[in-house]
C-alpha cells in the first residue's frame, strides 16, 4: 500500500497573488485529530513532492480543506497554485501534530494565535464541538501584513456564525481578532506586541493573561513562535507536548529553507 492516497480536487479559491484554498475528495479511512497536519502534494516526473500541510477542514467533515501560500519558485506551491477541480492531490495517510487538546491541560480560554497560513489549524478547531465544550472563550487571533490575506479567514468565521449549528455554539464563545501591520485596520500591528502589552485583551474587552485559566495554542512564522515562546515561559506557562500536557502548544506554520 502507497504512503499516499490519491483525492480528486472538488474546489479551488484563491483569495490574493500569494494565498489559496482548495476542497478535496477525503478517503474515509483518513483520520485526524483537528489541528493535525499530513504531507501532502503532487505527482512529479512519476515521484511524489510533499510538503507538511495542516488540515484546515474538521475530522467530521466529508471533505479535506487546505489553505495554502503560493511561494514564488517553490518546488511545491509554484504548481500546486495551479490546481483546478477534477486534479489529483497526494495525500498522506499519518496525521500527527502537537496542536491538539489533548495536548493542554484543562482551563477556561483558549487562546489561538496566528499568523499567515498559521490560521489553517485553528480552521479546524473552531469547527469542533468539543473545543467549545471545554472552554469558555475561544479567541481566535489572526496577523497578517495586509487587510486583503485576512479575507479566508474572514469567510471563515462569517460562515461558522451564520451557520445552522455553529451559528448559536459560537456567538457568546468564540472571538475573531483580525490584525495587520501594513495598512490601518481596525487592530494594529504584530501578534507578539499586542499580547505583551495586552492591547489585544484591551480591544476584546477581556482580562489580560492568566496562567490559571489561559491556554494557548501558537501557530506561525519561525520569529513569531520564538519570540511568544520566550514570553509565555518567562510567565511561566509551560509548554506541552504528548507525553506531558501543558499551558500551551506550538506548531510551525513553514519551516525557513
Ligand atoms: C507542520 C507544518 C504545517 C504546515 N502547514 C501549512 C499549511 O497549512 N499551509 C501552507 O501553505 N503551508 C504549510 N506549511 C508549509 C509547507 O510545508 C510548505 O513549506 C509550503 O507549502 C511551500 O512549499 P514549497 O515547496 O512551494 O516551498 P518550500 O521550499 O517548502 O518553502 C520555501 C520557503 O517559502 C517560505 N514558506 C513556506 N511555506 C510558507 C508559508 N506557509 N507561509 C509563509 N512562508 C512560507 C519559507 O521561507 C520557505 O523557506 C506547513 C509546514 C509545517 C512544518
């Protein structure tokens, strides 16, 4: 048996020059946790390129989602981009990852934190029943650099509450903080500062950080994770991972090359 199966693209969007999404066929033995990520990725002169891609879509749903950058001269994106309906992707058959519940210990917030195609985990997430269950608050923080890379996630939130089951789970439950650092937006500037100088718990009306109830899970750029890593830990959160869960979570969102 192949380390990948084979799923038929069902839909493809693209949102700017440098993000997309697509829909694809999900083989009903392919299971994941939500957060999880697989490899997945195309057939090339007769071999497979793969690439580490979160799920974006959750384990309940019949269909996979991906969101997905377009890296200019990337071995992967440079063609993956170019994916229409009725194209085959490779999917992987592992699932694995660290940014799953399973992964904090019980508390009250959680915090998702992202930045660019960091979001795809937290996409998953927000659609899980059970996230909803077990906390109280959901928020969700997405930076990017310009207005126009928030739009996926924009729709996505939008969907979820005028959704028919999600709609009345999520409306006291789950807060959207949209960011950017290049243009005037409504919230300003990066992830790291608005959290370090709790402006962002100032803009969602909500207490600043709290080691007894806060749980939090990163997902971005290398410089990002690195930079909240240190925060959370000299506040003395600490980090969780399979084997010991903890007060938050890390996935990188790409790996520099
Ligand atoms: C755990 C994990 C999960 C991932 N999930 C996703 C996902 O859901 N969606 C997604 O688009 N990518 C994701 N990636 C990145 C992905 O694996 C590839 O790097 C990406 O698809 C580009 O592939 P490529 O072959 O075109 O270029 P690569 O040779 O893989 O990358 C070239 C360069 O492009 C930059 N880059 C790569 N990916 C990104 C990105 N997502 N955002 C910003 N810059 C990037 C980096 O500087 C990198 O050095 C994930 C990576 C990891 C490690």
């Amino acid at each position: 048996m192949s380390a990948f199966q084979k799923e038929t693209v069902l839909s493809v969007r693209h949102w700017t020059d440098s993000l997309f999404s697509f829909t694809a066929t999900r083989d009903p033995g392919f299971r994941f946790q939500n957060g999880q990520f697989a490899m997945i990725g195309l057939e090339v002169e007769g071999k497979p390129l793969m690439r580490a891609y979160s799920m974006a879509s959750a384990n309940h749903e019949e269909e996979l989602e991906f969101f997905s950058i377009k890296v200019e001269d990337g071995p992967l994106t440079s063609r993956l981009q170019k994916i229409r309906e009725g194209d085959i992707i490779l999917v992987g058959r592992k699932a694995t990852g660290t940014l799953i519940t399973g992964n904090l210990i019980p508390g009250k917030r959680l915090l998702l934190l992202s930045t660019g195609t960091g979001l795809a985990p937290f996409a998953s997430l927000i659609k899980d029943p059970d996230v909803y269950e077990n906390y109280e608050t959901i928020v969700l923080a997405h930076g990017c650099r310009q207005i126009s890379e928030l739009a996926y996630g924009e729709h996505l939130v939008d969907g979820l509450r005028n959704h028919e089951f999600f709609g009345p789970l999520i409306r006291d439950k789950l807060v959207y903080y949209p960011t950017v650092t290049r243009e005037p937006f409504r919230n300003r500037g990066r992830i790291t500062d608005l959290i370090t100088s709790n402006q962002m718990f100032d803009d969602i009306a909500q207490s600043g950080l709290d080691i007894a109830t806060d749980r939090i899970m990163l997902c971005g750029s290398p410089a990002m994770l690195e930079e909240l890593h240190a925060m959370f830990s000299a506040r003395g959160f600490a980090e969780g991972n399979h084997s010991q869960p903890g007060h938050f979570v890390i996935e990188k969102a790409f790996v520099e090359r």
